[in-house]
C-alpha cells in the first residue's frame, strides 16, 4: 500500500475510496442496479488497504451513506468515513448550493444516523454557497464539532481567499478541489494546502477519464507496463505528499486495477513529463 498521511489526529493510507460511484449511474440518483456488486465494491476496497471513503449525502441522495453502513458497519478499527454537506437534490440533474446552517445541521444529522455513528471522522462543507455568507456556514459546522456530532472539519470546492476566511473560525484539516494531472487549474489551493499541511483530496482524480486519454500517458503506461489510470494516480501521489486521491467505481475490476496504482512508483523524469 502506499505512504501514510496524518490528517490531525487521523492517519490514513494515502489512496482512499471515492465512494459516489458506487450508486453506478451518471447522476449518481437513486439505487444502484445491483446492490449486491456495489456492497461487494465497498468492502473490497477496505479488504485492499482502503482507510479513508469519502461520500456525502447528496449523493443518491443519502443512498450511498446507506450503502456504507450496509457494508461495514461497525467499521473496522482506523476506517475514517469522511462525508459532506451543503448540497440539494431537487432532481437527479441538480446540484444546488444550499448552506443555510440549518440545512448543514439536517444534513449532519442525517448523515450520523445513515452511517450509524455518534461522530462524524471528517464531515466537508460541500460547496460554497453565494447566498449564505460562508463565515455562518462555516460556524455551523464549529457549532456541530463543539457539540462532539463531528471530529474534524474539511471544505471543498473552495479558493485560497475562502479558505483563509473560514480558518479564522475554525481550524480546517482538509480540502476538496478538482486535480489532476489533466485538470490543474487548483494548483494555488493545492500549494496553499502544502504550506499549511493540510490535506488534499482531488475529485475526478483521473480527470473525468479524459485523463486515461492522454498520449503522454498512454505511453508512459506502456513503458511501465501499467494501466492509464495507474500512471494518472501514481502521478498525484508523487505531486505532493498532502495528496490523498480518491478514485471512485462502481466495478470491482476497476477497483483492483486503481488500488494496483500504488505500486508504481514515477520517476522524476517520468513525472516531469506528464
């Protein structure tokens, strides 16, 4: 498995599980066609080393925190099971802003009970929304944490401006942004995060597959005798020791083949490349 990364008092292997893929449809809405496979994706990624699963209760909605109780609870000993809120549903195509504290208090309980715990490991404000001032979103994920309903407090989707903002009230021990060796555009978030030794979770870690497509990478897996998508995660995890990626499937294959990505190791020629 791969080097481990503390996340405040959390130490977690650095290739974690995102688990929105799981529910196996493009708008991550309603049931998966076949339980049974997305239960088996869960506890095989656990079964491969897997210590932190992030999803969130939109996604379904609240479908796939289900699905994670379902599988593993109770949790084995070190399983961080990190989750969001902030978002709503209104149908399978909308993914609305919604961080009204008392929609961030009713999403964090929710999420307790789905999950059947009494704390959350690490709960991520999902967004930021331009309606709700973030100082008061942010407050009520503090408010959560003084009253022991979640650990640790991340964000996602969010610039280094809006992080600083939300430190002043809290400390923040992770961020969720989109990165990958296709999609860099949060380069500065990311190197913020490196200063401050935060840990970084890049969604769409393969770059929505568009990544997979990459000539350079093609290439270089035909070099190394690997997969595309195992030269994409083993180039963020020699980016930077902060990064936690967390690729997602809803096919058991697939979850060994980017589990498998672990045991490459870039060099630094190689990974000037990309």
């Amino acid at each position: 498995m791969t080097s481990r990364l503390r996340i405040a008092d959390l130490q977690v292997n650095r290739l974690g599980f995102g688990a929105m893929r799981v529910i196996g449809n493009e708008d991550i809405w309603g049931e998966p066609k076949d339980r049974a496979n997305a239960l088996k994706v869960l506890r095989r990624a656990v079964e491969l080393g897997v210590e932190l699963i992030d999803t969130a209760e939109s996604y379904g909605p609240h479908t796939d925190e289900v699905l994670i109780a379902e599988a593993l609870h109770p949790y084995p000993k070190g399983l961080v099971i990190a989750t969001k809120g902030g978002l709503a549903r209104p149908r399978p195509a909308r993914w609305d802003a919604d961080c009204r504290p008392e929609k961030l208090r009713s999403d964090a309980e929710g999420s307790l009970k789905r999950l059947k715990l009494e704390r959350i490991d690490l709960y991520q404000l999902h967004t930021v929304d331009p309606k709700v001032p973030l100082e008061d979103s942010v407050g009520a994920l503090a408010d959560l944490q003084k009253q022991g309903k979640i650990r640790h407090i991340g964000l996602s989707n969010v610039s280094v401006k809006q992080l600083e903002r939300a430190r002043k009230i809290v400390p923040i021990v992770s961020v969720q942004n989109r990165y990958s060796v296709l999609e860099r555009t949060q380069e500065d978030v990311l190197q913020h995060c490196e200063k401050l030794g935060i840990a970084f979770l890049p969604w769409y870690p393969l770059g929505d597959g568009g990544a997979l497509k990459m000539s350079r990478i093609k290439k270089l897996a035909e070099k190394l005798k690997a997969t595309p998508a195992q030269i994409a995660i083993a180039w963020l995890l020699k980016r930077s020791p902060i990064i936690v990626p967390i690729p997602g499937t809803s096919k058991l294959a697939h979850l060994e083949e980017n589990m498998a990505a672990a045991k490459f190791k870039l060099g630094d020629e190689d990974f000037r490349l990309l």
